[in-house]
C-alpha cells in the first residue's frame, strides 16, 4: 500500500490513522503542496483533481479521504468501523457528508488562512467552525462518539481538523464534550498524532 498525502494536510492525516489503526503496513510518499507538486502531470494521472491523499493498494488507486476511509473499512476492517446496520450506517454517512461540507469551509478553512496563507475571510469561515463546535457539543451530550456506541469512521473524519482548529483562532475552551471525546480518539490503541503547527492560537507565547 502506498499513500501519498502531505503532514499538514487533515485530509490526509484522517487516512494516516486509520491505516495506523488498522496496523497496515504502507509506504508514505510526501506530495510538496507548496511547491505544486499536487499539479504535476504524473500526480494528475493518479488523481485528476489534483489533491491529497491518494492510496494505492496494490494496483487499486483511491483518492477523497472519505472514500479511501470507506475502501479500507470494507476491505481490511471487520470490528466496525463502518456499520452495516442501515441505522448505524446512515449516521456514519452523515458525519461524512459534514466532514466533506461544514468542516472542510469552517475550522478547516480557517486553518489554511494560518499555515498555507490562503486568502479566505477570517471572520466568515470562523463564526461558520463556532456553529459546527455547538453542533458537534450537542451530538455527543449523551454518547461517546458521534454515530454509534463505538468508534466510527465518523469520528475519524472530523477529528484531525476539530483537534487543530485552535491553530486557526478557534477556541476548543467552550466545548468540553469535545475536547473530551478529541481525547478518546487519542487514547485508542494505534492513534496517530497530526503534525502541530504553532500558528494561531497555538502559537508559542
Ligand atoms: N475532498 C478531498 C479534499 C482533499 C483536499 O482538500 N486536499 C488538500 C490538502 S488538505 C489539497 O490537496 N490541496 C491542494 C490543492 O487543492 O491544490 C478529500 O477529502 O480528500
């Protein structure tokens, strides 16, 4: 298995750890978004629109981060990570869509603003990371995590950029269901930290 990503990249550390708690073995090649190299005609074969993570099983290529989520589950996972229960399933699906919409333009986005320089307006994609925190508070005010009674690919999907979301000025300090279940992924066997950045309100004082 190889997977190309980048370390500052939340797309690509939601793979990281799931193959890191799937305890699968894979070659990690580095694709240098700040030198493009995403954009090159060869890694424009391998995924066409042009972004990280990508895997390659043995032949099989699969990029989105989701999508590599949910090809690991069905393939190399049977514990549960991605229910069958139509319930169970649906839920999962559901935070994907959220990972994939509200995370990716909110504390996300917020984040590229702090570590890439991107030209998005702070104070928009902020309040918009505040109203998917109030949210995500809520879900877990009576569970452990977010769509069944065990840990789920849902969970995997929003953590690496919930966990940084400090780095783009947004405070995690009003959300202790949160930070205590950003505290549950941390302590399952195999977890995998996503590469610190001290920017924001991370940055060193
Ligand atoms: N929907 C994609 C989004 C991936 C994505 O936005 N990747 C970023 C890095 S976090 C990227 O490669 N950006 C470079 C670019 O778009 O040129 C996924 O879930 O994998």
């Amino acid at each position: 298995m190889k997977l190309y990503f980048h370390p500052l990249s939340g797309h690509s550390h939601r793979v990281r750890l799931f193959l890191s708690l799937l305890g699968i073995e894979h070659e990690q090649i580095v694709v240098d978004l700040t030198k493009r190299e995403q954009k090159t005609p060869e890694f424009l074969k391998l995924n066409p629109f042009g972004q990280v993570p990508v895997i390659d099983d043995q032949g099989t290529v699969v990029v989105d981060s989701n999508a590599i989520l949910v090809y690991l589950a069905k393939k190399y996972d049977k514990t549960g990570w991605l229910p069958e229960e139509p319930a169970a399933a649906a839920a999962v699906q559901k935070w994907l869509s959220v990972a994939a919409g509200d995370v990716a333009y909110g504390p996300a986005a917020a984040r590229l603003i702090t570590v890439f320089g991107a030209a998005f307006n702070a104070d928009e994609v902020i309040a918009r990371a505040h109203v998917l925190l109030k949210r995500i508070e809520a879900a877990l005010t009576d569970r452990e995590w977010l769509a069944a009674p065990r840990p789920t690919l849902a969970d995997l999907a929003l953590y690496s950029y919930i966990a940084r979301a400090p780095e783009g000025n947004v405070d995690l300090s009003a959300y202790p269901n949160v930070t205590a279940w950003l505290a549950r992924i941390e302590a399952l066997p195999g977890f995998v930290p996503f590469q610190q950045t001290a920017v924001g309100l991370s940055a060193k004082r």
